[in-house]
C-alpha cells in the first residue's frame, strides 16, 4: 500500500495550539486554504485535542482520521509531532468519521 507522510513539530516556545497546526498541515499538503478544509471538529473536538497535549498530562499519542488522511500527534522530546498521511484510518474506520483511537490513554 502506498502512502505518503509529511509532518510538522509544535514546541513549547511555539504560539501554535496543536489543533492549529493540525489544520496548518492539511491545508499545506492539500494545497489549499485553512478555511476552504472541512472543520477539524468534524473528526475530534479541537479543544479537547488541545487539552490532551498539554504538557505534564502524561500524553504519549492520539490518532484519528481527518478526512481520507490519518493524523497522529505524538509527544516526542518535550514537543508535539504531527503527521498527516495519505491512506488508510489508522483506527481501521474506512468510513472517514474521525473516530479517533484513545486506547493509549
């Protein structure tokens, strides 16, 4: 299966809440306007994301589909990574619906 991957990091010097950069990133694969994306609430709620990541939380990683991309935002080194790839859900939810895989909580 062939799928493609581009990520960013969020630091703790960066203004950017991860729900933002989230979005920052589709819209820079996609080509297009943050606006013209469909609403990230419409996969998880953008503030209980940014909740989650807070640092001292104990967050490891969340994964949920966004679309027809799986996002992963992992805790790495005092920083957040996000990944956006083209392909399959990672929760196995061929369906898009943004259900999102909270098992590692």
């Amino acid at each position: 299966m062939n799928t493609s991957s581009t990520s960013t990091r969020v630091g703790p010097a960066d203004d950017r809440r991860p729900s933002t950069a989230v979005i920052d990133l589709l819209a820079r694969v996609e080509g297009v306007d943050p606006l013209d994306l469909e609403p990230l609430y419409s996969a998880i709620d953008p503030d209980a994301l940014d909740a989650l990541c807070q640092s001292g939380s104990g967050f490891d990683s969340i994964e949920f589909t966004y679309g027809d991309h799986a996002v992963t935002v992992a805790a790495t080194d005092g920083e957040l990574e996000i990944t956006i790839d083209r392909g399959p859900s990672p929760v196995g939810d061929p369906s898009g619906c943004g259900a999102a895989d909270t098992s590692s909580l």
